[in-house]
C-alpha cells in the first residue's frame, strides 16, 4: 500500500469553525499544503476539503503542474468505511487550487465514526506528472497557533483540555466571562450619547455582581463614573437645548399673535 503525502490529523473538530490549514508537506520535489472547512465552504450540510499550491504567487512565471491527488477521510472504527475522494488537475497561477466542496456530510461524522475522540483523519496522496516551471527547492517549516472555540471563547488548540475542565468545574467562570465582555463593549464601544441611563445602572449593577465575585475591576469602575459624568453633562445639554427650543416656539408664537394684531389694527 502506498504511503500518504501527508497525513492530517485535527483535534476537537466537532468545536472547529474556521477553516484550518495543514503546515506544507512535499510531494513530488513540490510543496503543497491542504485546506479544510470543518462547517463547510459556501455549504453548511457538508466538510469541505482542498488542495492549495504553497507559495503559488511567487513561483516562476507561467507555471503548471498536472497532478492526480487523492483525499481519504479515514474511518477510524472501520477502515473499509473511509470516504474517498480523487481527481486529476492542472495547478496554475491563476487556479492554484482545488478540492471538494462537499468531502462528507456532517451528520456522517459522528454516526459513521469517523471522529475517534473528536479528532479527524485525513490521508492526502499527490501524485505529479507533467510540471511546467522551476521545481520547490525546499519547503519551510511551519509553526501556527490555531484556536477553537470553547464555550463561546476562542482558546489556542493546545488550552482546549485545560479550558474544558475549567468551565466543567466552574461552570460560572463563562457566565463571568461573558458579563465582563457586555460590559467592556457597553463602555468602550458605544458612543456616550447612545449610552441610556438603564444600560449605565446595568453596567453598575453588573459591576457590583463582579466585583462581590473577587474581580478586581477599579478600572472599568472609573471609566462607569466617568462615563456616568458625561452623561449627565449631556443630558444636562440636551435639557437645556429642549428648553431653549421651548422658548423659541414661545417667541415665534408672539410674534405671530403680535404680526396678526398689528395687521387687524392696520386693516381697521
């Protein structure tokens, strides 16, 4: 049996969002990476699957590759059930990729076991051809940080365990987490005439909670009284520019009444 190019493996990706990226790999003296789109791309039923040209925009001018490549999403509780997916391609500047846009319906993942503890396995085989251009000399190590999210936080891949148990045995630490979040957006990120007296007494309210919850949090206290003094100054403006508005109608209002008597008096 023939060796894989390259073997992708993704843990959590049930949890995975955003489409993921394989570090490059070498196949045939060229370098190719893969990408996957755990939701789907442009689709929601179904994974989504790619095979990208690595640094195809700087490669020599007016070069090709005619490749036959095969992706197995192997089936890790019965192997005879991996999905298998092939195709041949000619790689180019203009379209240095290709793929599946429906690899496997996502339904299929779990009821096929194809995720063993939530982790995905993907088997590429590239087999080139005819090349047209100056060959990959070598290929650059790459190194990347990805994030899932986890209980609505984006952490890095390797903090997933660490986050799960963390709010597996505090659960409140999400609830927290997110009220910390609604109030740094409520008084960053909202212009002071858009902020309501009843989103201000939240915030405060929502501060207190945090605060008898051990957080330390004088900074976003100052910049609450802060905010809470330059919405008064405001509403202060906006009363007295009501006012104001107030006694111009008044004024128009008499010199109407006073235009009307003097043309009465004039016309008698």
């Amino acid at each position: 049996m023939r060796t894989p190019s390259y073997t992708m493996e993704i843990n959590y990706f049930s949890q995975r969002n955003a489409p993921i990226r394989s570090n490059l790999f070498r196949s045939y003296s060229c370098n190719w990476y893969v990408t996957v789109y755990p939701k789907g791309n442009g689709i929601n039923t179904h994974m989504s699957m790619y095979l990208d040209v690595a640094n195809s925009l700087s490669l020599y001018q007016g070069w090709w590759r005619r490749a036959k490549f095969r992706f197995v999403i192997v089936n890790q509780s019965n192997v005879a059930r991996s999905k298998r997916l092939a195709t041949s391609y000619t790689f180019n500047k203009t379209w240095p990729n290709l793929g599946f846009k429906k690899a496997l319906r996502l339904t299929k993942l779990q009821e096929e076991m194809f995720l063993v503890n939530d982790k995905l396995k993907i088997e590429v085989y590239v087999y080139v051809y005819d090349i047209m251009g100056i060959l990959d000399t070598h290929v650059l190590p790459e190194k990347k940080d990805t994030t899932v999210c986890v209980n609505g936080f984006q952490v890095l891949d390797s903090q997933v365990k660490s986050a799960n148990i963390i709010f597996e045995t505090y659960p409140e630490t999400a609830l927290y987490m997110n009220i910390l979040l609604r109030i740094y957006e409520t008084l960053y990120n909202n212009p002071l005439e858009k902020l309501t007296e009843s989103e201000l007494s939240k915030v405060s309210k929502d501060l207190l909670d945090l605060t008898q919850a051990g957080f330390k949090l004088e900074w976003l206290r100052e910049k609450l009284e802060k905010a809470s003094v330059e919405r008064k100054k405001l509403a202060g403006y906006e009363a007295q520019a009501l006012e104001l508005g107030k006694q111009l109608k008044n004024l128009e209002l008499m010199m109407c009444n006073l235009k009307a008597e003097i043309k009465s008096k004039a016309e008698s």
